[in-house]
C-alpha cells in the first residue's frame, strides 16, 4: 500500500483548497493596486516631539455621577476614605499578629499588613485608616508610630 492513501489526499486537497480561499481573501488587500495614477502618495509625516494626552478619571462622588463598571451594585467608590491623621492617633485597634524573619531582619503583621524596620503603610482599624511606621522589632514587641506619637505593641499569641 503507498504511504498516502486515498483518504489523506482528500484532507490534503481540502487544506490546499482552504488555503487557497485565505490567500484569495487576503490578497487584494495586501497587493499594490492595479491601476496607475498620476497623483503622488502622501508622505506620512511623524513628529516624535508630540505627546499622547494623558487619561483622566474622576472618581464619582455619588451613584448619579457614575459607578463602577465592574461592581455597579458597589458603593465602595463613594465612601470617602477615612485616614486619619489626627493629633492623637488612636492605637487601641491595632494588633500584632506575628513576628517572623531571622534576628537581623524580623518582620511584623500589624492588622493584616507586613512590615520591616522603616517600612511606612496605611492598615485599616475599626475607625478607619490609619497610617503607621515600623521603628523597630524586638523578639516578642514591635515600635510603631503614628500622627507623631509612638506606641509599643506586645504579640500576644492566640
């Protein structure tokens, strides 16, 4: 029996013929026009100085003026961020919840978020935002601060 039956030369014939109707398709988009004229192609022109316009997005400040287009039900956009940053900062919400890291490089969970010794970030409180700084890490301790005021938080393991 030859190598090529019958059979695989109607798939062969079938590929050749779909391939065929694809260059067929694509060809007079890709080919230089037939006809000649005696008018010059415009030159594109290319000024690297201009600069794309920049996007700009408002947060809406209530469900008439938009919402998000992901969540439409949410109102997390129109909740106005609570950060506080008062004169006194409230510690009383914050919790350390674990140290690890080798002693020359310890870090710390203060309400969900990872810190290292100078490492700055905003954790979420009962009251709202907050923003704190690591100072320093001790073995079962770790030196915060915020609004000014520095505090002491102690792990206390569950």
């Amino acid at each position: 029996m030859n190598s090529t039956t019958p059979r695989t030369n109607i798939f062969r014939q079938r590929n050749l013929a779909w391939l065929a109707v694809l260059f067929a398709a694509v060809w007079p988009v890709t080919a230089a026009p037939l006809v000649q004229t005696n008018e010059t192609p415009v030159q594109a022109t290319t000024n690297l100085t201009q600069v794309a316009p920049r996007s700009v997005f408002n947060q809406p400040a209530s469900p008439k003026e938009g919402c998000d287009p992901f969540f439409p039900t949410s109102v997390r956009p129109y909740a106005s961020a609570v950060v506080t940053n008062a004169a006194t900062a409230d510690f009383s919400s914050l919790a350390m919840q674990g140290i690890s890291g080798a002693p020359d490089h310890r870090l710390v969970i203060i309400n969900k978020v990872t810190f290292a010794v100078g490492d700055e970030a905003e954790v979420f409180t009962s009251q709202g935002r907050i923003r704190i700084r690591c100072v320093a890490i001790n073995d079962d301790s770790a030196v915060i601060e915020a609004a000014g005021q520095r505090q002491i938080l102690h792990y206390k393991p569950r």
